[in-house]
C-alpha cells in the first residue's frame, strides 16, 4: 500500500481537488468525481485527537460513497501518539491515504501549535510523520507550505 503514489504517478501527473476546511465536504467531492472520475480527492481536514476520542466523528466522517474512492482523509493536530492512533482508525474505512496538514495559515490553528505551526516546531512535525507512518500501512502525504515565515527553510524529512 505504500506504493501508491508511485503507482498512480506511473499513469501521468496526478490532478488534486486542493482540500479547503468548509468547502471539500462529500457532496463536493463527489461533484467533483462526477466531472472527472480520475481526480484525487481530499478531505476537510479533522482533529486527529477529535478522530481518537469522538465516536460522532469517526461515525460522520470517515464512512464515504463509492464514487470518492480513492479517498484521502486530512488529519492535523500536534500530537504525534495522537496521529498514530487515528491512522489506525481511519485504516479500518478503506481510505485510500493519509494528508497530514502543515500548511493551514489560519492564526487560530497556528496559534495552537497544529497546521503550519509545525514548521517552527521541526521535532515535532518530523516525529509526527515518523510515528503515524509505522503505525498504519497507509500512504502518507504532507500539505505544506514553502516555509513558516516566507524566508523559504525548508524542513526536510
């Protein structure tokens, strides 16, 4: 499973439906499905701690239609024990993938520490990724940014 990305690159450059809190809903992603069966689609991103501890959550969220597969679910948090736990719920939904958000510029969500925050916290977003990748066999991807403060630093994994 780990070899998604290399296997859907093989068929040419992979087109992305951008995932966007408040508008990358289902029925949007399936709009989107219907005009081009071969768009990957992410989801609105949702707390990894919120996918750990809400039954609700898990229950609204994680079950999707056939036409979104392949689905990519987007979690954020700052948590990395957190990220490895929801990775192995969102495992049993058949997700096709794992975003992790590091580029939300939202004040609110970078003042918290998550989205964008991470890139000032290089430690944390590094284990993050570490820990949530040997926890599930699901692909992971990063949304980022080029860097926190436009100085253009790079974290490299």
């Amino acid at each position: 499973m780990k070899d998604f990305w290399k296997k859907l690159s093989e068929k040419g450059p992979i087109a992305f439906l951008s995932p966007m809190d408040g508008y990358t809903d289902s029925a949007y992603r399936q709009t989107n499905k219907l005009i081009n069966k071969d768009v990957m689609v992410v989801s609105e991103f949702y707390s990894a701690d919120g996918l750990v501890h809400s039954k609700f959550l898990k229950d609204s969220v994680l079950p999707h239609k056939d036409i979104e597969k392949p689905l990519i679910i987007q979690i954020f948090g700052k948590d990395p024990e957190m990220f490895a736990r929801a990775g192995k719920i969102i495992e049993q939904y058949n997700i096709a993938g794992i975003d992790i958000n590091m580029g939300c510029p939202a004040k609110k969500v970078v003042k918290s520490g998550h989205g964008s925050g991470l890139l000032i916290n290089q430690d944390t977003a590094f284990r993050i990724v570490e820990t949530i990748n040997k926890a599930t066999k699901l692909p992971i991807s990063v949304k980022t940014r080029l860097s926190f403060d436009g100085s253009g630093n790079l974290i490299e994994f």
